[in-house]
C-alpha cells in the first residue's frame, strides 16, 4: 500500500467527489495531512518518509505490524529483501 502524506491523487476519490474538485487541490492535501500524515505518526510513531512496513492483515479485521524497516532511503538491498521476506 502507498499512504500519500502530501497530496492524495485524485483517482482514490469517487467521480462525484473529482467533479467538484476543478483545479483546487485543497481537499486532497487536507486529507494527506490531516489523515494520512496523522495515521503515519499515531500508528508508527514517525514522521519519516518514506517508510516501509510490512503489515499483517487478522481475520478478526486487525491490522497488526509484522515489521519495520529502520532505513528511509534503501543502501542496502539485500538487507531490505531480507526484511520484505522476515520482516519479524
């Protein structure tokens, strides 16, 4: 999954929605910030961009963190398949 924290594209907003839109970009930037960003530093304790987490979906309908990735920019990539693959 990708979380925009920036500005949310417009196609992840019904027709309805990106036809009152126009040229104002203010409700996507606002539900970047005010949801996407919030989730990012409640959730995960960060504001580091990017991050990459790999999540683990429950049958109860949780969410749980399988794993973190402590790098922002990936130097070393067998170090992150080796995360993507154990990320415990």
């Amino acid at each position: 999954m990708q979380l925009y924290t920036d500005r949310v594209p417009n196609e992840f907003y019904s027709s309805e929605l990106r036809a009152q839109f126009g040229s104002d970009t203010t409700r996507q930037k606002n539900d970047a910030k005010l949801v996407n960003d919030a989730f990012l530093k409640k959730v995960f304790n960060t504001a580091q961009l990017p991050l990459y987490v790999v999540l683990e979906p429950n049958v109860d309908e949780r969410i749980d963190v399988a794993g973190i990735y402590a790098e922002g920019r990936i130097i070393d990539e067998a170090g992150f398949a080796e995360f993507l693959r154990n990320p415990k």
